[in-house]
C-alpha cells in the first residue's frame, strides 16, 4: 500500500515535471551548472586539505629543504645544493631513510626523431618511499645506487605507450641521453601519481640512474649554490623526534661548510640550514589563493542560484495551492502535503545529479588541461565517491529546505477554504517583504562578486600590459643539448657553438643570433662584494654574450656593452642595472667601480636599464658578466612573424657538428606567457565566472520579477482596463524594485568592505584609482539587470489586448 | 440624442490550437446616451466577450465600431487605453479593486493616468463626491479587504465614475454578491441611470435584465433579439 502510494507519487511528480518543462529546464540547468562548478572548487580544496596523498605512511614522509642567506642575512636561495645532498644522503642515521631525485628535462637521442621530455635521476629508494608499483619489470637494484654508475631506465605507462606503443618486449630495449645507453628496466604503473616537489603538473617520463644527472657530468655541483634540480625525500619511523633529526641534519652540514670554506672568511658568515617539511605541505605551494577565491566564487554563485530556486519553487508552491486544497479537502493531513511537495521537487533534483556530475566532470577536465601546473594534484581530480557523496547530500538538503520552505507557505488550515473561494487575490502570496529580500540578496551577492571579479580581472591585465622593459617580439629561444658532452673535449664543444652561432647568423631567415640565455627563463643569484665599502649583494646573475643587449634592445644608462673580444678572453666585466647600481653608488657613478665576484676582481663597464619581469614586485638589483659559451643556449631573432622550424634549425645545427642537438625551441613570448600564466589563468577566470554571475542574476531577477508580475496581473490588467499606458505600468514597476536595488547594492558594498577587512592581505591590492570606475560598472551593470528583468516579465501584458491580462490565471 | 457606441457587423472569432471559437458574429448595435442597456444570454454566448470588445479590452476580428462618431476599430494599444480612460466606466464581477491601495486611492486611479493633470484638490474634491454618491463617504482610508463584497462593488462604481465617462460597462455586477447587496447595486445603477448615466451591462439574472429599458439577447453570438432602439428605429 504504502508502495504503491508513493509510485503514484512519484507518477504524479513526474507528470507536474513534464507540464512544466520551461521550470524544470531552468531548475535542472541552474542546479547543474552551479553545482557543477561547486562540486569542481570543493573537490580541489578536498584534494588540498583532506585527502591523504597516495603515498604509504604519508605522515612520516618529509622533504629536507636547506636555506641559504649570506653574511649580510640577504637570502640566496632555498633547496639543496648538489654536494649538500649527497652528503646527506651517504652520511644519514640507519633510523631513517633518504631519497634523492634531480629533476629536469632531457632529449632522448635513440628514437627516430629527438623527443624532449621531462626527465628525473633517482636513488633506488625514491621509488620504495613512494611506493610504486610496475606494469612491467622493476624498481633500480642495489647495484645501481649511486656512485656505481650503472646506467638503467624507468619509463612512465604514458612514454610507453606513446612512444613505444605499448611493446611487451620494451625490457630489451633501451634509451639514449647524452651519449649513454640507458637500458629499460621498468614500467611505472598507470595509477603512479609523482609528488609535485618540483613544480605543479609536472609529469616525470623517464627516470634514470642518479649518476648520470648533469651536475655529476658536467661537474657543475657547488656547495654555495642552491641546484634547483635536487630534491631530498626523507622518511623517518620517528615522527615524534623530528626536531631532533633536524638538528642533526645541520649540524652535518655546518660541519661540511665549515670544511669546504675554512679558508674563505665571507663564506664562514653564511648561515645555511636544514628544515623538514612534511610532503604534504611542501606540495600545496600551488595558488591556494587563487583556489580560495574560485571556491567562494562558485559559493557565491551557487548561493545566488539557489535564491532562484528558491522563489521558483515558492511560485509553483503559490500556483499549486488549488491542487494542494483538493488533497487537503479528501484528507491528506499534513506530512501528506511536505512529502507531495518533497517528492516532486526531489524528483527534479535528483533528475539533476547526472549533470551536476558530467558538469564537474568537464570542469575536471578543463582544470587540468589549463590549470595543470598552478593547481596542486590537478591529476588527482576525477569523479569519485566523494564526488557522488557531495552532490548527493547537498541535493538532499537542498530539497529538504526547499520543501521546508514552500511547506511554511502553505497555510494549511486555510486551505479548505481556498476551494471555496471564487474571488480573486485571497488566495496564498508570497510577501512583498520576501520577494524584496530576495531580490536584494541577490543583489548583495551579484554585486560584491562582480565588483571583485572586475577588480581581479583589471589588475591581471595590468600586470598582463604593463612594459617589461625589453621586446621579445621575433625573438626566440633555442636551447641546445651535446649529444656525447663526456667524450668530447670541452675546446671542440665551445669551438662547434661559435660555429653554430655563425651558421645560424647567415641563415636567410634569422636577423641575428647570439649566444644567451632569454632572461625571462633563467638568472642565478651569487655573493657579490664591494670592495671598497667591503659590503656584499646577492644580485640576479646571467652570463650573457655581445650581441645580448643589442638583440633585447635594453638601453645603457652610462658605459658600454661588452665587445666581441672581451667575451672571447672572458674578461672580468661587468654590465649592472640600475637598481644595482644605486646600491653600490647611491650618490656617485658606479661605472668603473671595483667588484669581487667568483673569487675575481670584476670592473663595471656598463649600466643597463632594469627588467621589470611579470613577477618581480619589485625591481631585484642583476648583474651580467660574459659567457664562457659552456652552455649552449641560443637567443635568434627572426626577420619575419613566421615561426621558426625545428627541423630547419636542426639542419643548420647537424651541418655544423653532430656534437649537439636540440633540446627545445621556442619563441620567447612563450616564456613571457608562462611567466604570466596565473594573470591570463586569472583573467579567464574572472572573466568566465562575471558572465555566469550575470547571467544567473538576470534569469534570477527575472523569475522573481516575473513571477511578481504574473501574481499582479490582474491588478496591471485593471489599471490597464481604467486607462493605464504601458509607460504608466513599467515606471510602476521600476519603482517597486528601486527598494530592493538599493537595498542591494547597500548591503553589496557593505559585503565586499567585510571581505576586504577579513582578507585585507590578499585584497587590498586591488583597491586604486581605478576602483570608483569598477564600483560604478557594477552599479550600472546591475542597475541594468534589475532594469531588464522589470522589463521582460510584463512585456507580454503590455503589447496584447487588456482582456488576456484579465481572465482567469488558471486556464 | 446622441449615439455613444455603434457596432456594424462585429465578429469574434478565438483560434486555439484544436479549434476556432465564433464567440461573436455579425452583432451590430448602437447606445444612445442616457440608455440602460441590458445583455442578456445562456452562458458560453458571447457576452462578455461583447462587452470587453465595447470598452476596447480586446479587438474585434472583424466589423467596425464606433465611439461617438470617432472610428476606434483599429487604435493602437495605448490610444486604446486613452479612449478607455476618458469614455469608458468598468465595472467587473469581482470588482477588481487594488488591494494595496485604499478606497480613496483606488476611486483616484483614472484621475492619475488622465491625460489631463489634475491637481490634489480637485482630484480629492472629484473622489469625494463620487464617494459620496455611492454611500461610502466615510470608508475613505479603508483597504479594499476590510470591506464587504457589496461595498467593494459600490467603490468600483465610484471607480468607474470619476472621470465622467460617457458609458458604463457593466459584467455580471452581483454575481459575487448576495441578493441584499445586489439589489442595492442595482438600485444605485438605476438611480444612476436616472441621473443620466449611459450604462450597459451584461447580467444573467432576469430580474434585473428587467430593470434596463432595452432588452437586448445573445445566443451563440448572435443577437436574438434587440427590441428597436431609437438608432433602429
Ligand atoms: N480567450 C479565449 N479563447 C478561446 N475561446 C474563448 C476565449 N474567450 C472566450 N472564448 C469562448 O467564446 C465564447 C464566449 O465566451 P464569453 O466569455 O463571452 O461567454 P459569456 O456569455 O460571457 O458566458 P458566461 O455567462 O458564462 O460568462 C465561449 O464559447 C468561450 O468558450
Ligand atoms: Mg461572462
């Protein structure tokens, strides 16, 4: 019986869903985009607070983390220095365990065409700390620990597959970087999920034995310079003595300084030292802000969306009452009447969960195809119960309200007398009081949202547009990679460069070519004392050649650039910007000053304008000295727009010397846009999420307007029938609304001072001049909003005879 | 006398979906000033719907009409709502008064959106004499629902007044009422008639079909039988 009275509820449910498919599309569409776009914000705050990471005994896993500031506390650098590492790694307690990993990007030179990829050299233990598992083969042996130098591969399930096409028989086959053969020893599992340490969205192809990274094979490695490559995982059974490991570790490394720099005064003074930092927190270093912003974003916008729903269900409650009086009147007491109303608004919201779910799911897709590397563990993000769970009891909870809500509206004890009512308007109504507090939370919300989000938008594309001091128009960046650097004398390589640079200069379709770094990719930060005040700077450093400047068209202040012989003697020049140079004269000219610099006497021959890079708050003080032309970084500039080719530049490069190959090419403004990423990132973002605002403001406007209207309708059609004009009717109108726009625009501004008081760390960047022009676009465009969604719902009422207006409102 | 309304061959027809209704066909008719015009027919003929096609609430599918002498057949929406305005007294079944509004408010509405502007005394000095003619002089500041249906009706027909229409039109004015109440409405439209009113009104009640001068019945849109008028004459 009791089946078969709520089959017949659910019929009935789903026959008012099907006669009323305009409510029910808004209602489903509303839900599953809003929710959608929740679901996506929540599950990246889920991923970043509470899920634990897919590592075992992830509590006890730590990244060790060494900080370098020199004898006057300037910060050098934060990470590990090469040296640093593998004395850590050799010299560690037996009650802990350590792992090394040296992160960077390779060319494999054995398939039939150089592919570049993300390349990692481990120790054995970087894969049993991580707990990986192989679809083929195995994890490095013993036999291949470091200092053993036993080449070996580990390839990712996606190299498989993509480059080998998923062979079976790929343990036999092996892989060339830099003239070693690496045989295949393993194939990591699909399910491998890599610690983003290094950066985010970073997707390891091929990992390698450790002795083979390039610091050990070019002998780079320098105990005073942080290796932004290194990475020290450590995993310790002793969670409770953390403190005391730490300790232990700096003591090791202040013994190994001490060491090292016993003779080298300045360097005693330099305070290096050690910090664990759980994996867990050392990972989440992605735009936590960024990702606190879209989650109240897509709150705001939900609750926004709700208030929608609120005021339709609340209609359709208003416009049931008939039917709800006939059930009344044959005896439905009234839990009957809350569970009629729960089970037809149910219905549509359940019929609502698989968007809600295929929303998210785009929404996951398009996170990590753009978001990728700004959003920690992005590969993380799929469909899963937790996602399943919390559309579910949000949709349950939002129809337990929901039928609440319409639930109070219904007098019950009147609604007998509803059916023997003929007369008009004496039926339920929602308040005035409530439609105008809908309307103006709606307002309050919108507003405050879209005035942030106009604010964000504007400053990132300020950062976006302003100078950056040079242009990199034309400008492109081709990085090249030896092919055999160990087995080929360091004369011939440089010599192959300067000839490659030449090569490249005649090329018909290259203006110019120089051997340097772009500096939107790379400068180092190194001790640099002034001798006579005997004061030392930690200026941004790049070794660049003659034709740099020039090609970059940064202007000198005072001095002049190097010429082409001092780069070839390496003489002991320097060029500074300004920013350096106001430090080591802030009153006089720095031009000719003496310097002392990589345990050499530099001389300040020139003085360049300053870099204004997307990300330097402020400008850092750079110096430039001359490259040796040991690393083979070249900068082109193109005579046309049209893109270089690789395989032309490589012909170029072969004919040459087979010495090289290319690593990667690509034009500069790349750099500068990757530089820029969270900007564009946060103009997309902003901008995507104003239009949805705006467009869930107008349809909410408009439902409760309209609605409001539809209710009023026999009093528009009797001051149309006593000679009312149509303009008489919408100033009405628009005057019935003012309250509530005002209302809501009040309590907006209200709302965003409180945010700007509570996150005033984060927000009050944004407040300038430029704010009286957003806070009055938001104003104009809400103000419009309401305007419109007055305008719409009476239309209909105003361009027919009056008589439509007036006849019965249940047809 | 004058002729207020003329309709010539009036058609009516509604088109839905299944089927065309012929609510209306071929009715001509006019009203003189001063007349008492009963519409009367079995329900589902056309009544109301003559009667909205009269006070220009909806437009004829065909024929053409009059209102003294002036051709309104095919007026724009808001010149309609002019027309209605200075020529034309409603008077509904379910009075139609604006709840939010008071019974001084509600009888000042057409005075409002006249064309010509009134100033507040001559508005309060128009609203109060209605008000006084129909009995409720001192019910002014009460809410349309703090008053009995007879008395709501009586409010509509000062309503209708105020701005000195040429015609009333009338729809079923008790069908909400008691016959008590009724009959007092019906007396104070006779009593209006009396005074020089024009008033036509649609009503099923034979009794107070009895009560207007000419007699005029519908069935299935067609005029059955219209006693001569002095325009048929
Ligand atoms: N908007 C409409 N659409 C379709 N048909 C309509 C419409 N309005 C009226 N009709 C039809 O036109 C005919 C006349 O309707 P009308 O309301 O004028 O009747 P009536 O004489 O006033 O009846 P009653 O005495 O019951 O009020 C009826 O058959 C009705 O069904
Ligand atoms: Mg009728």
């Amino acid at each position: 019986m009791a089946l078969t009275s709520q089959g017949y509820q659910l019929k009935q449910a789903w026959q008012a869903i099907k006669r009323h498919p305009m409510f029910s599309v808004n209602v489903i569409a509303t839900i599953a985009i809003t929710l959608g776009a929740l679901l996506c914000a929540t599950t990246l705050i889920y991923l970043m607070l509470v899920k634990p990471l897919p590592y075992p005994d992830m509590d006890n896993l730590y990244v060790a983390k060494q900080s370098m500031m020199d004898q006057e506390g300037g910060f050098v650098g934060e990470g590990f220095s090469y040296p640093a590492a593998k004395h850590l790694y050799k010299q560690h307690d037996k009650n802990v365990e350590v792992a090394l990993s040296y992160l960077t990007t390779d060319v494999i030179t054995s398939l039939s065409e150089p592919v570049t990829i993300d390349s990692g050299y481990i120790t054995p233990e970087w894969f049993i700390l991580l707990g990986a598992e192989f679809t083929l083969g195995h994890n490095f042996t013993v036999q291949q620990n470091m200092d053993n130098f036993s080449p070996g591969a580990i390839i990712s399930h996606q190299l498989w597959q993509e480059q080998f096409s998923g062979e079976q028989n790929i343990l036999s086959k092996s892989i060339d970087i830099r003239g070693v053969s690496h045989p295949i020893v393993g194939v990591l599992a699909a399910s491998f999920v890599e610690p983003e340490v290094k950066n985010l969205g970073r997707k390891t192809q091929l990992w390698l034995t450790w002795d083979y990274n390039w610091t050990e094979q070019m002998a780079w490695g320098d105990l005073s310079s942080i290796d932004g490559a290194v990475n020290v995982l450590i995993k310790t059974d002793d969670k409770a003595n953390i403190k005391r490991l730490e300790n232990q570790l700096n003591r090791q490394q202040s013994d190994l300084w001490q060491q090292e720099f016993a003779n080298h005064v300045n360097f005693q003074h330099w305070q290096i030292s050690v910090a664990l930092v759980e994996l867990s927190n050392e990972i989440y270093q992605g735009q936590t802000e960024l990702i606190y912003y879209v989650f109240f974003a897509c709150l705001g916008i939900f609750l926004i969306a709700m208030t929608n729903i609120t005021n339709l269900f609340m209609s359709r409650t208003v416009e049931q009452q008939r039917n709800l009086a006939i059930h009344a009147a044959i005896g439905a007491n009234k839990f009957k009447v809350f569970s009629l109303l729960f089970s037809e608004y149910g219905l549509l919201l359940f019929i609502s969960l698989p968007f809600v779910l295929a929303i998210a799911y785009l929404g996951f897709y398009l996170l990590q195809q753009y978001l990728g590397s700004v959003l920690p563990r992005a590969n993380e993000l799929t469909l899963s119960w937790f996602s399943f769970g919390f559309s579910f009891c949000v949709l349950l909870t939002l129809n337990t309200l929901f039928t609440y809500i319409c639930r109070q509206l219904v007098p019950y004890h009147q609604l007998r007398n509803t059916l023997s009512q003929s007369g008009k308007g004496s039926g339920i109504q929602i308040k005035a009081s409530i439609r105008t507090s809908l309307i103006a939370t709606q307002i309050t919300i919108a507003a405050t949202l879209i005035f942030i989000n106009l604010a964000m938008f504007n400053q990132a594309y300020r950062t976006i547009k302003q100078p950056i001091g040079i242009s990199v128009d034309n400008l492109w960046q081709l990085r090249l990679a030896e092919t055999n650097p160990t087995q080929t004398a360091p004369e011939a390589l440089r010599n192959d460069l300067i000839n490659i640079n030449n090569a490249l200069n005649q090329h018909p379709e290259i203006a110019k070519s120089t051997i340097s770094l772009s500096p939107l990719i790379w400068f180092g930060n190194y001790p640099l004392l002034d001798v006579e005040h005997n004061k030392q700077y930690t200026p941004q450093v790049k070794l660049v050649d003659d034709g740099y400047f020039p090609m970059l068209s940064q202007s000198f202040i005072a001095g002049d650039n190097f010429t082409e012989q001092q780069i070839l003697d390496s003489e002991w020049v320097m060029i500074i910007n300004e920013k350096l140079a106001s430090l080591l004269a802030p009153a006089g000219n720095a031009l000719d000053k003496k310097v002392r610099f990589w345990g050499r006497d530099y001389r300040i021959i020139g003085i360049v304008q300053g870099l204004h890079l997307p990300n330097d708050r402020e400008m850092p003080p750079r110096a430039y000295v001359p490259d040796k032309r040991k690393r083979a970084n070249i900068m082109l500039k193109t005579k046309t727009d049209n893109p270089m080719k690789k395989a032309d530049l490589l012909q170029v490069v072969r004919s040459v010397s087979s010495n090289y190959t290319i690593r990667a090419v690509a034009p500069m403004i790349d750099d500068k846009n990757r530089l820029l990423f969270i900007q564009y990132t946060t103009l997309a973002v902003t901008g995507g999420l104003t239009i949805l605002t705006l467009f869930l403001a107008i349809i909410g406007l408009y439902g409760i307007l309209s609605y409001s209207s539809q209710l009023r309708r026999y009093e528009i059609g009797t001051r149309l029938a006593i000679g009312a004009k149509s303009g008489d009717i919408l100033s009405m109108i628009f005057k019935d609304s003012v309250n509530a726009l005002l209302i809501g625009l009040v309590g907006s501004v209200l709302a965003s001072s409180l945010l700007f008081l509570m996150f005033s760390e984060q927000l009050n960047q944004l407040i300038n001049t430029h704010t009286i022009v957003w806070v009055a676009a938001t104003a104009t465009t809400v103000t419009g909003i309401t305007l419109l969604g007055c305008y719409l719902p009476i239309r209909k009422y105003l361009s027919n005879p009056v008589i439509k207006c007036l006849r019965a409102i249940e047809e | 006398m004058n002729e207020i309304l003329k309709l010539e061959q009036i058609t009516k027809v509604f088109e839905t979906e299944e089927l065309e209704t012929h609510a209306l066909s071929g009715i001509s008719l006019s009203i003189h000033q001063g007349e008492y015009v009963s519409i009367s027919g079995p329900s589902g003929c056309g009544k109301s719907t003559l009667l909205s096609i009269m006070g220009l609430l909806d437009f004829a599918t065909s024929g053409k009409y009059f209102i003294e002498g002036h051709d309104v057949t095919s007026l724009t929406l808001n010149q309609a709502a002019k027309v209605r305005n200075e020529k034309i007294g409603f008077i509904f079944q379910s009075f139609n008064l604006i709840d939010e509004l008071s019974v001084f408010d509600n009888v000042a509405l057409p005075l409002r959106y006249h064309s010509q502007k009134f100033s507040n005394q001559e508005i309060e000095q128009r609203v109060l004499a209605r008000l006084e003619q129909v009995g409720l002089s001192h019910r002014i500041s009460h809410k349309p629902n703090q008053l009995s249906g007879g008395q709501q009706q009586r409010v509509a027909i000062a309503r209708a007044l105020v701005a000195n229409p040429s015609i009333l039109l009338v729809d079923e004015p008790t069908g909400n009422l008691d016959s008590k109440a009724g009959d007092q409405v019906m007396d104070l439209l006779e009593e209006l008639n009396k005074q020089g009113t024009t008033i036509c009104m649609v009503t099923h009640d034979p009794r107070y079909a009895d009560m207007a001068r000419i007699k005029v019945q519908l069935l299935d849109g067609k005029v059955l039988h219209a006693p001569l008028t002095k325009a048929t004459a």
